[in-house]
C-alpha cells in the first residue's frame, strides 16, 4: 500500500465503529502484549544491531509491557463517563464528560528508543479507540524494519499500518490530515512537525528533549548521587531524552564528583568500557562525528577515547566547563558530561532560568530548602529515570508540549466530550432565559443560576456549543 492508500483504510476502518467497543481495544492490547513475549529474542537482537545495546528489557521492555498491563487494567474505568457538579438548573439532567476516540492519529518514533518511544504512544491511542499510523525511525534501521513486519501480524492491518522509510517519506505523512500527531525527536524537526500539524489544525505531543541539569549540593551524599548520575548519563551510551546533559556544583565539591564518577565507572563498566558488554555505542556516524566535534578544544579528566570504526565513544567527563561554551549551547545527546561551577544554589538557579526548559532537573542535595526551592523555579523534578516511566512525563517550552505514560496518554489522545442530557419537561425552569427580557426575568435567572452555573459550564469544559451534545428526550 502507497502511504496515502495506507492511511485511507484506517480512516475508513476507524469511521466504520470498529473501535469503539472496548472489548476491540482490550483484544488489540492483548495481542500487542502476545507480540512482545513472543518475539522478545528478535527485538532484542535488532537492539543489538542497532545501538549495541544489552540491557533492552530493563529499559524498553518492562516499561512497555507495564504500560499495556495497566491499559488493560484499567481501560473500563478510563473510558468511563465522568460526571460533573450540577445546580438548580441541571438537577434534573444528566451531565458528564464522555471520552471519546479522536480518529487516526501519526506517531512519529525515535532512534533511541525505537520500541518504547513507539509503542507506548500506540497502547495510549489503541486504548482511547483511535486508528494510528506508526513512522518508526529508520536511523534504528534493524528494529525499524522488525517492527513493520510483526505488527501487521498481532494488530488490525488497517487500523495501524507502519509507513517505514527516511525523511522524504516523513514529510509525505506531513502533509496528510491527522486528528494528533505524537513526535519524539529533536527540536528542529519538532518545530518542522508543529508547522505541518498547523495546517491542518491539528494537536500534538513533542517529547524533544534538552539541556537536563543537574545540581550537586555541597550537603548531599556525593558518592550516592555520583552513581545515580553515572547511570543516568552513560546507560544507552548517553542517548536518552531525559540523561542528565551537565552537572552545577561549588568548585569545592568539584574534585569528589569527579572522583566518584570514576570509581563508579570502574565498578559498573570495568577499566575498559569498550569491551564491557554493558556499555552501548552511538547510532551512526553523523552522530558520532557530532559528539566527538564538541569535545575539540578540552581536555577530559576521564575518558576521551573515541573509536569511529565502532562508533564508540569512552564515558567522559570534562571540569571547569565555561558557561557559554559550544559544549553548553546544544543538547550533548551522548557520553559528555560536563561540569559548570557555580558559587551556591543562587547561582545554579539562575543559570538554569536563564536557559530554555529542559525535560528534566535532577537535585541531590540533604536540604528539603534546597530541593524546594530548584524545583519551584523550573518545574521538573524526577527522583530516578526510572520513576518517569510510572508518573505524568510533560513538557514545555523547548523540551517540547504535552504529556503522556498510562492514564495520560488515554487522555491526552481523547476528545473529552461534554454531555447535557435534557428532558423536554420542567419547560417553566427555562422561561427566564428566554425573550423578552426584562428586569424581572433577568433576577430570577441570577436567583437560579448564581456562580454555580459558571462553576459548571467550567467543569463541563464548554468551548462552544458544538463541545456539547444536547439530547432532548
């Protein structure tokens, strides 16, 4: 099938009900969660080739299959109507938030991750009824190619089709009408995303990533945060959306930090992580000569070696890093760590204000003051990598727009309709609003309705009156 043809028959099927009734959804999810055990093997191995990753399931794999167990668990209460608060107008009506499928949705994947970043959109807008079109990255070439020959074998053909191919193919679905477009990737093909969807009028979630911080208070267990840290920058060799970009702390800290990193690289990689089995390489060429040209001009006190007939690139670490330097301008995107320091927390939080939003903050510090004050002034605040699998992960202004994981993506790929169920009688309740008015008619309706019908309208989220479906019985 031509992209067009392909997007053409999930419409099509989309329009024909067959989403609706949640035993469909609950069925697909199934057999999303049978394609995952059954070819667990052969997803790894395509990780393998792709990225020289080992450690698939603990970062891929267990994360999807939770988010699949809890759709399942929990669909029927998601999709549930919601009711809402009423008055004396609407006592005797029926009034609710129904979740309702948007239609066929375009989700555009990563290389980094190219299962999870994919198929957890897809639980989301499986389980909120809607058909999606699925662009896995072809920069993963291996897992890219694995995944349009096995979906088609567990999911519904038509409703969601994979489309594979380069950036040609990617700006052909573009310029194709989607009811939601959910984009992982950089900054500059996200606004190249955000401009299509414009067109069309069409929503969309961008996860883009960032500068994530990194703070280092002087009163904190350095040894403890320097593992967290250690594993947060270099697992999938630096290729993580949310990794830790730079760390800030005093320059009478900067030394210890420095020093338990290199401890904890000894203990998780070995005295050469080129050969350790656990540690990753980068995707592809353009990437690796990237990474290296940020490097040129320091000097590492750890790591620096660089292989380019593997793509490999040792953990490293650079101090005294100017704040204004090349290596602080893009999002590193691979095993650079630099470290910036500043005089105390004042300085640290300005440095951070002062930069777009990243997608996440990360603050070791033994001060609750410490720890509130960061967050209150940038928004993020994640304990581990891992709790972002289990909680709401959004963004905002460079790091991209909208949220997602379990309820949140049924959420954020539904229409959340409001409902107004009216009987025809009780017709004198009504006499106030209509015409013509008069001083009389205008008290007995502010009598009647008062801020609590402001309070309900709000709740009801009425836009417009095409938001509302009247039902007159």
């Amino acid at each position: 099938l031509s992209r067009g043809q392909a997007i053409q028959r999930a419409r099509e099927a989309f329009g024909s009900g067959r989403t609706r009734p949640l035993e469909f959804r609950l069925q697909q999810l199934q057999a999303l969660q049978k394609m995952m055990s059954e070819r667990e093997v052969e997803i790894i191995t395509a990780l393998k080739q792709d990225i020289n990753r080992y450690d698939t399931s603990l970062l891929e794999l267990i994360g999807i299959n939770n988010e699949i167990n809890l759709a399942l668990g929990k669909l029927r209460e998601w999709a549930a109507p919601r009711l809402v608060e009423k008055n004396l107008l609407t006592m005797s009506d029926e009034a609710y938030i129904q979740p309702e499928p948007l239609g066929v949705v375009l989700i555009i994947g990563a290389w980094n991750y190219p299962w999870a970043v994919t198929l957890v959109p897809l639980v989301g807008a499986i389980a909120a009824g809607n058909g999606a079109v699925v662009k896995p990255s072809e920069i993963s070439g291996y897992s890219s190619l694995l995944l349009a020959t096995l979906l088609p074998l567990y999911l519904d053909k038509d409703l969601y089709p994979v489309v594979t191919g380069g950036v040609t193919e990617t700006q052909e679905l573009l310029k194709q009408r989607f009811d939601h477009i959910f984009y992982t990737g950089s900054s500059a093909v996200g606004k190249l995303v955000m401009e299509a969807a414009a067109r069309h009028i069409t929503p969309v979630t961008l996860e883009l990533g960032g500068k994530s911080p990194c703070y280092i208070d002087k009163n904190c267990d350095i040894r403890v945060a320097c593992r967290r840290i250690t594993w947060g920058k270099f697992v999938n060799c630096g290729q993580t959306c949310i990794a830790p970009d730079y760390i800030l702390c005093e320059p009478c800290v900067q030394g210890h930090v420095v020093e338990c990193i290199r401890q904890t690289l000894l203990e998780f990689y070995g005295p050469d992580p080129k050969s350790s089995p656990d540690y990753g390489r980068i995707i592809n060429q353009t990437h690796f000569n990237r990474v290296v040209g940020l490097m040129e001009g320091y000097a590492p006190v750890l790591g620096g070696q660089c292989d380019a007939s593997q793509r490999y690139i040792a953990p490293t670490i650079l101090k005294d890093v100017p704040p204004h330097s090349k290596l602080m301008q893009e999002e590193i995107f691979g095993p650079l760590l630099p470290i910036v320091t500043v005089s105390g927390l004042d300085e640290a939080i300005s440095f951070i204000n002062e930069r777009d939003k990243p997608l996440a903050l990360y603050i070791f510090s033994s001060d609750k003051q410490v720890r509130n004050r960061i967050a209150v002034h940038n928004c993020f605040l994640h304990h581990s990598i891992l709790c972002v699998r289990l909680l709401l992960l959004d963004f905002v202004g460079q790091s991209g727009m909208g949220f997602y994981h379990g309820k949140h993506t049924f959420d954020r790929l539904s229409h959340q309709r409001a409902c107004l169920l009216r009987s025809l009688g009780m017709e004198s309740i009504n006499l106030a609003r209509y015409p013509p008015q008069d001083r009389q008619r205008a008290s007995r309706a502010r009598l009647v309705a008062g801020n609590s019908n402001i309070r309900f309208l709000t709740q009801l989220h009425i836009h417009s009156l095409s938001n509302v479906l009247f039902e007159y019985i």
